[in-house]
C-alpha cells in the first residue's frame, strides 16, 4: 500500500497559499484491506474512506469510463493494479494533478508545476472532456486565481463540449453547488468570463448572458453596459468579504434591464420588477436555497428606492422597512444595504464612494426597534382599539420615532 497526497493541497502548498482540506490516494490496496486497516468507507460513486485518526479522506487509485451523457455517466474501476499515473491522469487541470509522496516529493506527470509557474488554467487530457462540470470547475478556479489565463486549447475544448450539448446534461444541484463557491471566490467576475468565452454561461444562466450589450444611462452608468456593471457590483460584493446571499443578489439584482424593451433604453423603467420574475425562475431552475432566494428577491424589488431614499420622509422610510421585512428580519435588511453598496459602488468611478443611504436607513430601524411595541399595544389595548388600530398605533410610534432621524 503506497499512500500520496493530491490535488489542491499540493497546488497550493505550491503556491504558498494556505492549506484546506487534505485529499490522499492509496495505491496497491482494497475495500476490504482498508477496513480492516480501520478506515471507515464512505464513498458512494467509488472508494473513499476516512482515516481512524485524523478523518481526512482516502480514496483508492481509480480510472473511470464514460458511458452517458453528464457526469453521472461513469464506470469507476478501483483495483490494487491501478497506478498513481492512471489515477491522476483522470484529474481535470494540471494543476489539480499532482502528488506528493510520504518523504515530500513531488510527482508531477502532466506539467502542473510549470503552469503554476506561467499561471495557466490547462486540462490535463481529453478525459476532461467527459465531465462537463469540470467547465464549471475551471471557472470557479479562474475566479479564484484571477490572474491565471486559461490555456487555447482548453478554451477550444470547452467550447466543443458545450457545442455537443454537454452542459445540457447538468443536475441543477451540481451547478449551484459550483456557483456558489465560485461566487465566493476572489473576483467571482472571472467565473462568468470564462464561462461567456466558451458559450456555457448562455445555456446555464441565459438570463444574465442577456445583460451583456445592453446599454445604461452614461449619467449614472459611465461604464454604460449592464453586464459591466453586474460583474463591478460582484467584486464589489467580494471586496466587502459579503456573504454568499449578498453575491447571489448582487448577481441577480438587475436581470430585468435584459428584457426592457428597446423603445425606452438606455432608461429601464420597471426593471426591478421583471428583475424579480426572472429570478424566480432562476431560483426554481437551480433550485437555490431559500436564504439567497429570498434577500435576492428584495434586493431586486427594493433596490432603486434603497438608493433613492435619501430624500424620504419618515412615512415612506417606515413602508420601505414594512416591504423589507425589516422589523421581523433585521440582520438580513442589513445585507440588503450592503447588497445596494455594492450596487451603487459598483459603477465605474464610484468603488471608493460612501453609501450615505445605507447608514440612515440602518438608523432608521434602529429607531423603529428602539419602539416598545408591546407598551404601545397595551396602550391601544386600553383605549379600546383592536386588530389593525392596533397595527396603526404601532405604525405611528415608529413614525414618530422617525421624526429624529437626520437630526
């Protein structure tokens, strides 16, 4: 039995980047010995076992045959005849390809070294062919290695695979699962650039692949084009070290200005609201989880009164928080600020500008939550009032509480 650590760990041991998880393979061995070495098995689609100590993952050394269409259409075959070159030549960039062994040499077959070197982004062989979320996969390390460039003939290969329909074949919950980590990469824009360059982003999220060309106001938009802009307010989002929810809004938050129709551009009024119904389709088709569902929809809905809302007054200041939820659910109306943060500041010009109107409306709530409602209800209670009189009275505290807002 011969043990080696693979893949990221080694990349990025290389790189000096700081270590994760760690992944080893195990040459030479079987099930059954591994077992009875006292590793636990866990693997589902082939052999991956836990350590009984350290409960790190070891996988045996696999070679896979394609036989249908997406990534679930492998035969895995594990045997103690498989070699660690066999194993690694099934691996997706050469990067991800390398071993090292117990004395800390490094087994590089395919060249990983040099393009860590040279910072490119190369598949290993044509087997990458046969897995099309290794599209997605590469995209996610584009975005987490901004600088690296990704190889032509990988580029080529890409675009033959989603030529012949490959991402077609995806499972909804493989590409959020890579979305998302993608989303929280370094420049989360560099995903959707390479998945543009190779026509997948088209078959995947055809709603934002729109976005490109369509023109905004220059007054407000010097960067003019709206998937610009949506890419800015992405980084922006990863500046701020937002979480995953806020990405996911920033993402998602202007995809109606795609369908504004073309007698009213560079203006798109109502966006917002078409913004909203794409998104749930969105949401539906890659069956996103219900905390980014649900701060994307009201930062669509709400975002142009957030940044418009340095001129309310105190009554539509407290219905803006009403539709925001914000009173049951403040710690997300704080993300829906900084989602609309990283909207204004994503703009050509403006990363270094402040966001006035996300501090009064955070004030704002403060002095809504700083309202006794329960001694406002009991008052009301007293005074014979019920139901929504009761709601009203509650309404008029807050407002009043309110009048001390730019003071």
């Amino acid at each position: 039995m011969q043990i080696y650590l693979v893949g990221g760990a080694v990349r990025d041991r290389l790189l000096g980047r700081p270590g994760g998880d760690r992944d080893w393979v195990v040459v030479g061995s079987t099930p059954e010995a591994m077992v009875t070495a006292g590793f636990r098995p866990v693997g589902k689609d082939f052999p991956v076992f836990l350590h009984p100590a350290s409960h790190e993952e070891y996988a045996l050394a696999r070679t896979e045959r394609k036989h249908g269409h997406g990534y679930h259409g492998f035969q895995i075959h594990a045997a103690p005849d498989v070699t660690l070159e066999d194993d690694l030549v099934r691996r997706d960039l050469t990067i991800n390809a390398m071993a090292e062994d117990a004395e800390g040499h490094v087994i590089d077959p395919h060249g990983g070294q040099r393009d860590l070197a040279a910072q490119v982004l190369r598949h290993v062989s044509t087997a990458f062919a046969e897995d099309p979320v290794r599209i997605l996969r590469l995209a996610r390390f584009a975005a987490r290695f901004p600088d690296f460039t990704v190889a032509d003939e990988t580029q080529a290969l890409m675009r033959q695979m989603v030529d012949a329909g490959e991402v077609d074949h995806l499972v909804a919950e493989r590409v959020w699962q890579e979305l998302a980590r993608g989303l929280m990469e370094a420049r989360p824009s560099r995903m959707f650039e390479v998945l543009r360059d190779c026509g997948a982003l088209v078959r995947l999220l055809p709603e934002l692949a729109r976005l490109w060309g369509v023109p905004q106001r220059a007054d407000y938009h010097p960067e003019i084009d709206t998937g610009v802009h949506v890419m800015m307010v992405l980084d922006m989002a990863a500046q701020l070290n937002a979480p995953l929810p806020v990405r996911y809004a920033c993402l998602g938050h202007d995809l109606g200005k795609g369908t504004t129709p073309a007698d009213i551009l560079p203006r798109h009024l109502g966006h917002e609201g078409r913004s909203v119904q794409l998104l749930q389709a969105v949401n539906a088709r890659l069956r996103v989880p219900n905390e980014c569902r649900e701060l994307a929809d009201v930062v669509a809905r709400e975002h142009g009164n957030i940044h418009g809302s340095g001129n309310f007054g105190a009554a539509a200041v407290l219905r803006l928080l009403g539709r925001c939820d914000a009173w049951r659910k403040p710690q997300r109306f704080a993300e829906v600020l900084l989602a609309c943060e990283c909207d204004a500041r994503g703009r050509l010009g403006f990363s270094a500008q402040p966001y006035p109107q996300g501090a009064r409306l955070q004030r704002a709530l403060n002095l809504c939550l700083a309202v006794d409602t329960a001694q406002v209800s009991a008052t009301a209670l007293s005074q014979g009032l019920k139901g929504p009189a009761i709601g009203q009275a509650i309404d008029h505290a807050r407002e009043t509480a309110l009048a001390g807002l730019d003071h």
